[in-house]
C-alpha cells in the first residue's frame, strides 16, 4: 500500500511540477514524507475525518493535481556532494620513520 501511495505522490509531482523538477527530488525524503503521511492519516478514526471520503473515478485526477500543487519541494531536492580531492602522494618511509607512542613516552621519562 505505502509502494502504491509513493507512485501516486511521485505522479501527483511529475504532472503538476514538470519534468525538470521532479527529477531533483530525492526518493528518499519523498518515500519518508508518505511514510510520516500515511501513518498519521491511519490513526484517524472516520467520524474525525469529516466530509473526507475517496472521491469517485474521474475526480481522483483533480484531486491528485491539487494536492500536488500544494507540495513545496523546496526542502525534498537530492544533496549531491561535490567532486572527490584526490589524495596526495605517499612519502616513503625511508626519511621518516615511525616512531610508537610507548618509545616515545620512555624516551620522555629518562
């Protein structure tokens, strides 16, 4: 039910916010946001939720358009990280050599 209701949301974004923005969303913060969505709307009883019933047929569209619009998807874009640093070459050990914590401590207390 929770795949069913992402592919719905993800559509819902795609036709109302264009092609271009859906594809900065990150699929994860969406799949978290309908997963923190439809838990809430789970533990509500139906008397509580009022005149919210499943609309019929051809009104599903409208209503997916609506609440598409609505979504500000601002803060669900993907964070990319910027290009690697390359690491610097690795000095040999001939002119450094290593010196272990324990010899240096003795070293310090004689």
């Amino acid at each position: 039910m929770a795949a069913n209701a992402l592919a719905v949301v993800k559509q819902a974004l795609r036709l109302t916010h264009g092609e271009e923005e859906f594809e900065k969303l990150s699929g994860y913060y969406l799949a978290d946001e309908v997963a923190g969505t439809t838990g809430r709307w789970t533990c509500w009883s139906r008397p509580r939720m009022g005149g919210l019933g499943f609309p019929a047929g051809g009104q599903v569209l409208g209503v997916v358009r609506g609440v598409g619009a609505v979504v500000r998807t601002g803060g669900l874009h993907k964070h990319t990280r910027g290009p690697k640093v390359p690491q610097p070459p690795r000095a040999s050990g001939k002119d450094r050599h290593h010196y272990s914590t324990y010899r240096l401590l003795q070293e310090g207390q004689t």
